[in-house]
C-alpha cells in the first residue's frame, strides 16, 4: 500500500531513482539509434526492437515520475520536512505494468531476433514466449493492487507458472540454438539469460516483500527502488549486451565490414 507519509530521504531516494531510469533509458535509445550503422540490416529490427523498448520505459517512467511528484507534497522550507499524501491525488503503480505488458514481450523479441535464426524456429519460440510473459504481467497486477496478502499471494504464485516456464523455454529450448552462434556470441548469450533471471528476480522479491512482514514507508520505498534497478538492467543493460551481439554477429558475417567498422574504432580522433 501507498504510505502517508514519507520522510525527505525517503522521498529523494525515490525521486532519485525515478529520475536515473529515465536518463537510463532514454540515452540508451538515442545511443543505439545513432548505432544502427554500425551493424548488418539483418540485425537491425533487432536494434529496432531494443530502441522501442527503452522509449516506451522512458515515456512510462515520466508518467510515473509526474504522478509520484503529484501524489506527494510538503509544505518545509526547501522540501526539508515529511512529505503527506496530496488531496485528490494519488500514486499510480498502473504505468508501471501497463510498461511491463508492452515491454516484457518485446524484450524477448529482442533475444529471438537478434540470433536471426530460421523463420519457423523464430516463430515457434516467439509463439510460446510472448504469450507467457503477457500473461505473467497480467496474473501480476491483481496482487500488486490489493490489500490483501493472501490475493497477493495466490496471484503472485499465478504469475510465476508463465515465468518458470519462460525460463524452461531460454535455458532449454533455446539453449539448443546456442551451438549454431558464433563462439563470443555463445558466451554473451548465456550471460544474458542469467541477466535476465537476475534482473526478473528482483520484481517477484520487492512484489512479495507485504508478505514477508516488510511494510510501511521504508519497504514501499525498497519496492520503488527494486523495479527501477530491475528495469535498467532489464531493458538498458540488455539492449547494450544485445547491441554488443549484433555486432559480434555483423563481423563474423561480413569480414569486409567487420575491417571497415574496426578500422573506424582505431582511427586518431581530428582534433
């Protein structure tokens, strides 16, 4: 539940937060479209995909941004006292799934593009995969809006049936695709999944923290700071590493390209 009052550090450190995802994501936007060049056209939707991703995180995080500045106010000298909740507004945690229910899907189109593997492997892993994640999200929301923890509970344990299963589809199914990458691209894939174990993790432990009898303003502030952490390694850290593949991919495809790109990176700078 939202808490009534928050502390100026509390109220900063969630502020803060909010604002570095922002920064995050929209910079890595803006780096990978300037990037595109630099790698195959076959990679590019890719690329494409990721960019898409960080803007819509970014266009959320405002929003979310807005509503938390709004929902919270003090009437201190410099913000230098307790910050109440503000008449007739309110916290709106609804941006945040309404990003996941776009993002968390293409976030796995992101990986399934990037190997550029046959079409009907392409489509048999996105067929089982998007639906999964879309439907992790949505069995999320109902638990993370109640008061009650035994519905937070029971749709919690709902929304990791479709996680657990994602995770038998990237480290089995997929896993089987691996050998048929180049050999960076083996090692940089396989970290990425643990990327995306490690960062998908922290949601389902700052979703359950209610019921682990952590509560009041300091456990709604780990909650804030837990998915901004999570969502800029799961959407800015990882489109990083998923441009770093498409690259590996792009000089291993085209050895004229690969020399044309990396005489680029070792030309002096024209001062």
């Amino acid at each position: 539940m939202i808490p009534d009052i928050l502390s100026p550090g509390q109220y900063d450190t969630v502020y803060n937060s909010l604002s570095l995802v922002i920064a995050a994501q929209l910079f890595t936007a803006v780096f990978l479209l300037i990037s595109l060049p630099r790698i195959l056209p076959r990679y590019r939707q890719a690329i494409t995909v990721a960019i898409v991703v960080c803007g819509i995180a970014a266009y959320h995080y405002f929003r979310i941004f807005d509503s938390f500045k709004a929902a919270f106010v003090t009437e201190g000298v410099g913000g230098q006292a307790d910050y109440s909740q503000a008449v007739g507004e309110g916290f709106n945690e609804g941006y945040r799934y309404v990003d996941w229910l776009l993002t968390v899907p293409l976030l796995l189109v992101e990986l399934i593009a990037v190997l550029a593997l046959a079409r009907s492997v392409q489509r048999g892993l996105l067929v089982r995969l998007v639906p999964a994640a879309a439907l992790m999200i949505i069995l999320g929301y109902p638990g993370e809006i109640s008061g009650d923890n035994g519905i937070r509970g029971l749709f919690g344990l709902l929304s990791t049936i479709p996680f657990a299963y994602i995770l038998y589809v990237l480290f089995v199914q997929l896993g089987k695709s691996l050998n048929k990458q180049p050999v960076g691209v083996r090692r940089i894939l396989s970290q990425l999944r643990f990327l995306l174990l490690l960062s998908w993790g922290v949601y389902p432990i700052a979703y359950l923290l209610p019921l682990l009898d952590i509560a009041g303003p300091d456990a709604w502030v780990y909650k804030q700071v837990g998915y901004s952490i999570a969502d800029i390694l799961a959407k800015a850290v990882y489109a990083l590493i998923i441009f770093q593949v498409a690259r590996i991919k792009s000089f291993d495809d085209d050895p004229t390209f690969a020399g044309i790109e990396r005489s680029r990176d070792e030309a002096p700078a024209r001062v």
